[in-house]
C-alpha cells in the first residue's frame, strides 16, 4: 500500500502560516554535532523524514538521541563508537555525507556507503572527497564502501572548483580538528552554511567568513555540547511564498528571513505579484493578472534551484513566456513532464525549460519524482480544476514539515489515500 496526496482545487488560501527550522541546515547540523563531546541541544528541527534517517544513523553510532516536544532534539555523542555506516538510512538521503566529514574530523578515520538522496542528474563529490585528501587523508571507494583515512589531518588552502554547499560544509567539519588553519576558498555562501559555522563555533570551533566565499577554520583540541536554534528554511517559506501568489485570498508567511528570499521576492514582484515585506514575514494578495519572466538558477544569493521547480507551477498562470536556465542541476526537469499532464505548456531544452501561459490546470494522477518536484506539483494541484493525486509521496515528505497540515489550515483541502 502506497500512500497517496489528493488536492482538491480551487479554494482560495487564507491565514498565516508558521515557516519551520531549515531542512538543508538541520541535515548538516546533526551529524555535526558528533563532533562535540558533550550534548548538543538542537531547536526548530523540522519534523521530516531526513531527520528521522539521520537519527537513526546516530543510533547506529550509538550516539545518545533523545527528541523533546515539537522541535528540540538532544544529541549526545559521549559513547559514540566509530563503526562502519551501511545502514539502509545512508542511501536515503544526500545528506549522509556530512557524516563523512564529521567521522573523518573527530577519527581521522571513516567507513560508510554511498550517499542516495533525489535524482537530479548526475551529483559527484569528489570535491568532497579531494578536500578530505588535501586535508592529508587517503580516500579509497571499493566494494560500495567509500574508506576514508588520514594519519594526521593537517590544515592547507583548499580551492573549490565550484562554489559547492556539500563539499564546504563538509572540508569545515573534516578541518576543526585539523592541526593549524584550514582555508576555504571559493566557498559556497549560502545562510545554512553559516548556521553550520555557528554552531561549530558555539561548540568552540575557530571558523570566520562562513557567508563569504572564504573561510579560515583554526584547528582546535576539544569541542564541547552546547545549544543552538535553527534558521528558517528559506525553500519551504519559498515555497509557501509561491503557493500564496498561486492561490491565496491573502496569506502571511512568517518566521522568515525575507533577506534570504530576495532572489525570489524580487521574480515575484517582477511578475506582478502584490506583496508587503516586513522584518519576519511576507504577507501577499494573490491570485492577480500575472507577467511571464525568465529566471536563471545561481549559487546563493542567485535564484535557488530548489525553487525553480515550484515556480514553474506559477509560471503557467503567467501571461506570456517563462524561462528557467538552470546551471546547478541541468536535468531538474521532471515536474515539467508532469505539469504537462495537468495541462501546462511546459518545453523542455538542454539545461532549460520554457513555460507559455496562461493555461488552465486540470487534476490527474502525477508522481513527486523528487521533493522540490513534490512542491511543484502541490502548487499545480491547489490551482487545478477538480482532485490531482500525487504519487510518491516519500519525496515531499523527506523536506516539507507538515505541508498538508499546514495548507489544510490555510484552507486548502488536501488529503492522503492508502493507494494500491
Ligand atoms: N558538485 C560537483 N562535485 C562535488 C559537489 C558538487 O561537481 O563534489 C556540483 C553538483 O553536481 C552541482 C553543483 O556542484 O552541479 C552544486 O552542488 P552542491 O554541492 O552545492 O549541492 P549539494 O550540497 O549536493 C545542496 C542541497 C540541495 C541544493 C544544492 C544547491 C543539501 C542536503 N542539499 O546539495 O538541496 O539543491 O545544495 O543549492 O543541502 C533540495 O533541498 O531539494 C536539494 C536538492
């Protein structure tokens, strides 16, 4: 039995709505704190199932994993034992190899199997892994088991060929521990990247630049537990920020850093969507007349990637021509294909997609390929004609925090079916 997602639409949203802790954020805070050796108290952790298979690879670690009310998570990693990660859980998620780093930072030694996470084409980490190298460890993959081993690991400067987000994050955890400074450059800017830093160094790390493209970590002797809050998860207030454009009467989105979001506030108001920004929330009118625009994908503070895919949901209420370039995922095109089942007129090119609007959009029976695929088709169904039901849905649940609950409130009527 496979569990379904049904939207019925057409009803218009309403209300406010709570934005929840940073999935990308969350996925590399928590094999993070393994580095302390003491407990770490986490708050606003979003409750989606990368955390649940990142709780159970703790748990494998034997790391003490003790969840408090909605959002607090206790992670201590006193006992912890550094054994093999093949668990199930590693190929379900991307985020598994930050244990990578973290592993590698605290035992100078790693075993664990390949990292799953959604298709989007093609997603090496051999930045990763020649960061580790530069770092004086020696990486061997063999037998589905990556083996990562360092004598010592000693800091250098490391240059990354692209500005990744994983391979930072991840050289930063490798390199707390190190001896001497570690330098990244050409380093990924985006906020979760600085929420990651500031934990290590409430932990009592020395790492400065985090959100600038170099960062100089000083290798320390000892990290102790602390706590540490989240920052909201700008892909889903993102998201809630389209759905609102999409199909609300008026909607508050809150507990945000519009700061984050400017990228996509700014499409938004280029395609005519009427908004008021404040400090921590965004409040729009939508369902208004709506202009084509041309959106090309960046490293933050470009467009995120990750909401290229539910604004396509958006550009085919748009009058007139949409086109998405993306440069950081070039096949992360898949909710096209499925926007075209409910009526969009969606063509898909090398690395880009062109949407022609205004269409109406019909309920029908479509698969979350992936979870940003998910949100994009959530979108689609809240403004289609009559009931879509969404398939697969194990994708939206891995990064979205109660979205049904959250647009039920709203006013949106969505349920799940046990299908066959
Ligand atoms: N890349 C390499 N080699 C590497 C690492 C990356 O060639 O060793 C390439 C990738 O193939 C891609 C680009 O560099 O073309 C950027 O990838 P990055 O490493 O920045 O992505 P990531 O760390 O694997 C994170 C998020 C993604 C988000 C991207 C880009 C997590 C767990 N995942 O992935 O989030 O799309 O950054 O911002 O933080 C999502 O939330 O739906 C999602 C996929």
């Amino acid at each position: 039995m496979k569990e379904v997602i049904k939207i019925e639409g057409g009803h218009p949203l309403k209300g406010e709505v709570m934005i929840s802790g940073a999935k990308n954020a969350t996925v590399a805070l928590i094999p993070a704190a393994i580095l302390a050796n003491g407990p770490v108290t986490i708050c606003g952790v979003p409750n989606i199932s990368d955390v649940q298979s990142l709780s159970v690879l703790l748990k494998e670690l034997g790391v003490f994993v003790l969840v408090k009310g909605n959002d607090h998570i206790v992670i201590d990693p006193t006992e912890m034992k550094n054994i093999a990660l093949d668990h199930p859980a590693v190929s379900k998620l991307r985020a598994s190899y930050y244990f990578m780093g973290a592993l590698l930072g605290k035992y100078k030694e790693v075993r664990m199997k390949m990292p799953g996470g959604c298709y989007l084409g093609p997603r090496p980490i051999d930045l990763h892994l020649k960061g580790f190298e530069a770092l004086g460890a020696k990486v061997d993959y063999e037998k589905g088991y990556y083996n990562i081993k360092a004598e010592r690991l000693v800091g250098t400067k490391i240059f990354l060929d692209i500005s990744s987000v994983g391979a930072t994050i991840n050289i930063m955890m490798a390199a707390v521990y190190a001896e001497g400074r570690t330098t990244i450059e050409n380093a990924a800017k985006e906020p979760e990247i600085i929420d990651v830093a500031t934990l290590l160094n409430k932990m009592g790390a020395k790492i400065r630049g985090a959100g600038t493209n170099v960062i100089k970590i000083d290798g320390v002797k000892e990290l102790s537990g602390c706590f540490h809050e989240i920052i909201p998860d700008r892909i889903e207030a993102g998201t809630f920020l389209i759905m609102a454009a999409a199909a609300a009467e008026e909607m508050t989105i809150s507990n945000i850093i519009p700061q984050h979001l400017e990228s996509l506030i700014a499409k938004l108001q280029e395609m005519g969507v009427d908004m008021d920004v404040d400090v921590d929330s965004v409040t729009i009118r939508g369902r208004k007349p709506l202009r084509g625009v041309d959106i090309k994908t960046l490293p933050y503070p470009g467009f995120a990637t990750d909401l290229q895919q539910p604004l396509t949901a958006l550009m085919t209420q748009a009058e007139g021509e949409s086109k998405v370039i993306e440069t950081i995922y070039p096949e992360r095109f898949k909710n096209c294909i499925e926007l075209q089942r409910m009526g969009a007129d969606a063509e898909i090119g090398t690395a880009s997609c062109t949407i022609k609007g205004k269409t109406p959009l019909y309920g029908d029976v479509v698969t979350a390929t992936d979870l940003r695929c998910g949100a994009a088709l959530v979108i689609a169904g809240l403004i289609a004609e009559g009931v879509t039901t969404i398939q697969e849905v194990y994708h939206i649940d891995r990064g979205y925090c109660d979205l049904d609950g959250k647009l039920s409130r709203l006013g949106a009527k969505i349920w799940r079916e046990q299908a066959e």
